[in-house]
C-alpha cells in the first residue's frame, strides 16, 4: 500500500470566515473499512491522563469536528475534540517538557479487530495541536477496567511510530500489523489537542461467542461481516446497513443518487465465514419518499461460485421493516442485495449460523491474529 500523504508544520491562523478553508485531507485507501471505532458498535474513550480544556469522548463523536470562534468557558477556548493542558517542566532551570512527557487516551474498540489505518483529525487546533503522535494496540480479554490496561503485564504492540502531525489535519497513517485489537493506547507528545481518532479495519469475531448463540446476523458488522463494492455511494456509506440496531435517521442508511436509466444498484458483502442462511430482514426504516421499490437478495458460495437467488425480487414498502423465511436453507460465503431501481435501504440482516467449515475457518483466522 502506498503510504498516505502526511502533514507536518503550522496551521494558518483562523482567517474568519468558513473554518475548514484551509482543512488539509488525503484521499486515504483504508478507509473502504469499517471504523472499529464507531460508538454504534460500543467504542469508548474509557480514561486519559489529563483533559483540562476538553474533554476525551470527543475523539469518538460521528461526524466532523465544529468550530465556534466565539465559544468559551472557565477555563479558555470551548474545542470540539480532547485537548490538554500545557506541560511544563519541573523548575525554573529546567521549564520545558522532555522528550519523552506525552499526554494518553485509553480507546475501546468497538470490534475487535485488525487496524488497517488510523487518522488523527485535528481540525480547528491550529497553535495547540501535539507536535508528534503515536498509537498503540493491545488485545485484552473481557472488560477491562483502566487500571487492568495500564498493568505492566499488558503487552502494547506499536501500530504508529512516534510520528509528526500537522495543524488543522486529517493526518492519516496506514497499519500493518496482522493482529487482533481489543484496545488501543493513543499518546500526544508533548500535549495538546486532537479533533477526531477514527480505527479503520476488519472486525475478527470471538468463534466462541458465534458458536454459543448459535443463530444470529451472519452479515453483521459487529459478528465480522463487511460490504465488498457497492454500485453508488452519493448519500451514504453502504457499510450502515450492517450497523447494530435500526436507524434513527435518513442518513443512518444507504440511500444512492437518483437514476435516470433501466438500471439498478446493488450492494455485495462478506459474510462472517460460510453459513447456513435461514431468514431474513430488509428494513426501509426513516427512508420514505426515498426508499427502494423493489429488492432481491443473492448468496454465492466462495470468491468464484455462482450467484443464486433466496429472495426474488420483492415490492419494499417505505419506513417499513420486511422479514421472509427460507423454504430451505441457503449456504454461502457472500450475499448481494440488489435494489430496483434506485433509492436506499437502512439495514440488511441475514439470520443463520455457521456451517461447520466456516466455523473452523473463522476459529484458524481468530488464533493466527493472537485471539
């Protein structure tokens, strides 16, 4: 993979006017995957050492960072992001920081899983953004507390070296460690302030816990299903199909640009491993004078089988949750939900359970990334 741009040196001073003019991004390839820090799936800033100006839950929030160039409180400027206060040293002869005095945030993931990119968004910290970040992963088992996590016993992978930032940035950093994450250990050096942390990678299930619920949603994000390619992408990401729970808004699904042709749009996944696929749930849910007419869902077995029908395709009412049940049991690797002939749907479910190859499968991959 090509190394993403990266950037480094002072953000102009705020100007007035719009506040992400000068917002400095790349077209980063490793977002295609899903955010394991996503709080839909149950991500948490769970301690850091220090959040004087604001707070740590900040790095998580969905959607871009705000600025308000009037907005202050008791203790200085309001920034939307975690900021610290400034280090100082510890005398007068010796005023500054030494090198190796950073300021940390403890991240749960969402999913565990294997990070395949990271980016660092400090937008809007222009004069107060941290010379240098670096992140670290640890796989702990259960639920941890922060004291549990920052024992000496707990092994920390490096996933970003100590690396320079840039001011007002999406600095982004691809990963490649082939390893499983519960947790990751974000560090500022010295201090002070960092917009959005967004984790990008596979989620790898437990096989454990797939095993002992037996039937569930073989194409769930949170169980280690993830969408492959999608037809259009102009309103939303493909991926919130396979997020937990319903939609709670418009844009919570996936909706495409309207077609002015006899085509069509579709959506293909990646199952957690090979399953025996029983029922099934299209919800339209929020989209309503938007929502696809018509549906059909295909289940191909493996990267070259063949495409085989298990719902024909099907009138979708808007706002509406459909559920069908199989004649028979369908067996696959891959799904595809295809929508006639434009519009959107909120969420996918495919309810079934691992067949006695996928679960092996999905038990080797787990204990090869240290599971």
């Amino acid at each position: 993979m090509t190394a993403p741009q990266s950037f480094t040196g002072d953000a102009n001073p705020y100007g007035g006017g719009d506040p992400y003019a000068d917002y400095r991004t790349a077209d980063f390839p490793f977002t295609r995957y899903a955010d394991l820090a996503d709080r839909r799936l149950g991500a948490a800033v769970v301690a850091a050492n220090d959040e004087f100006f604001a707070q740590r839950e900040n790095l998580l929030l969905p959607g871009a960072a705000v600025f308000d160039p009037e907005h202050f409180g008791h203790k200085g400027k309001i920034m939307d992001g975690w900021e610290t206060r400034r280090r100082r040293g510890v005398s007068a002869e010796h005023p500054w920081p030494t090198a190796e005095d950073h300021d940390w945030a403890l991240v749960r993931l969402g999913a565990p899983g294997v990070v395949r990119g990271i980016v660092v968004d400090t937008a809007h910290f222009r004069g107060n953004y941290p010379q240098a970040v670096s992140v670290e992963g640890a796989s702990v088992p259960g639920s941890p507390s922060p004291e549990e996590l920052l024992a000496d016993e707990v092994k920390w992978t490096t996933l970003v070296p100590r690396t320079p930032v840039g001011g007002h940035a999406a600095n982004g950093f691809a990963v490649q460690v082939e390893q499983r994450f519960t947790h990751l250990r974000v560090n500022q050096h010295p201090d002070g302030g960092i917009a959005r942390l967004r984790v990008y990678g596979e989620v790898v299930p437990d096989p454990r816990w797939l095993s002992a619920l037996g039937t569930f949603d073989v194409v769930a994000l949170e169980n280690g299903g993830q969408v492959e390619d999608a037809s259009d992408l102009f309103y939303s990401p493909a991926a919130n199909t396979i997020q937990p729970g319903r939609s709670r808004k418009m844009d919570d699904g996936w909706e495409t640009r309207r077609r002015r042709d006899d085509g069509h749009d579709w959506i293909r996944y990646r199952l957690a491993a090979q399953s025996e696929i029983r029922a099934l749930e299209i919800d339209t849910a929020y989209l309503k004078g938007n929502s696809a007419g018509w549906a059909s869902v295909s289940v191909r077995n493996g990267d070259t089988g063949e495409w085989t029908e298990i719902l024909p395709r099907t009138r979708l009412q808007p706002d509406t949750n459909h559920r069908f049940t199989l004649a028979a049991p369908a067996v696959g690797t891959h799904a595809r939900v295809d929508i006639f002939p434009d519009g959107g749907i909120s969420r996918l479910r495919l309810f079934g359970s691992l067949t006695e190859p996928g679960a092996s499968a999905l038990t080797a991959r787990h204990q090869e990334l240290g599971g």
